[in-house]
C-alpha cells in the first residue's frame, strides 16, 4: 500500500468513505445514510472545516455534517476532491464501532453520524 500526501491509494481509506484514484477526480459526492442517499456536485462546495471529530461541509443548499473518529484523513481527502462516497454506518455499527459481516471491533477512523440539512432549516 502507497501513500500519496498522507492519503492511503486504497479504494477505501476507511470502512466508511471511498476514494478515487490520485489520477481521478469524481463530479459528486455521494452521502450514504441509514434512510436515503443524497449527492451533490463538487462545484457546488463553497466551503469545509473540521477536525478528528467533526467535518462540516457547506454547499449551495445544504450543509452536510458529518461527526465520527479520525476524521482528519476525511478532511485532506475532501481537501483534494478525491472523496467519491461517504457512508453513515448503521445504528449497531456505530454505537458498537463495529464494522463489516464479522462484526470485528473497528479502532480507524470512522464516521458515526451524517446530518444533511437544507439552508435556512431549523435545527
């Protein structure tokens, strides 16, 4: 396994975000919850921050919250539009921090919850 700017070139930096490979850079970013799927262009990305716990990102009419573990790998992937999907893990995935058919403990970064809300909605 390589690692190219502090990102592993797996197709999974995580159990719980897809990377593109370094020479591809997706149109949109896909956000997987436990009910629905939303997806947004990555031209619409006005603006992110965050840290190991907690990445926020803004776009045109959304603002996508994202809260887990080790997040900073998320953030330099966001940073270079590499990220393709991120997955919100099910209830007993996250409140275990499990993950996978075996059900093994997962210790990586990881992401426990992802709130999308509209602009202008109340909290």
């Amino acid at each position: 396994m390589s690692v190219s700017n502090g990102i592993t070139d797996t197709p999974l930096a995580s159990e719980d975000w897809q990377l593109a490979p370094d020479e591809h850079r997706p149109l949109s970013l896909l956000f997987q919850l436990r009910r629905g799927v939303h997806g947004f262009p990555w031209i619409r990305l006005s603006h992110f921050e965050g840290d190991n716990t907690v990445v926020v990102m803004d776009f045109a009419s959304h603002t996508v919250t994202i809260k887990g573990q080790g997040l900073a790998a998320l953030l330099a992937a966001i940073a270079g539009q590499r990220v393709i999907r991120v997955v919100e893990p099910s209830h007993n995935e996250a409140t275990f921090g499990v993950r996978g058919s075996g059900a093994a403990k997962y210790q990586g970064p990881a992401v426990h919850s992802i709130t999308v809300k509209k602009l202008g909605e109340d909290e």
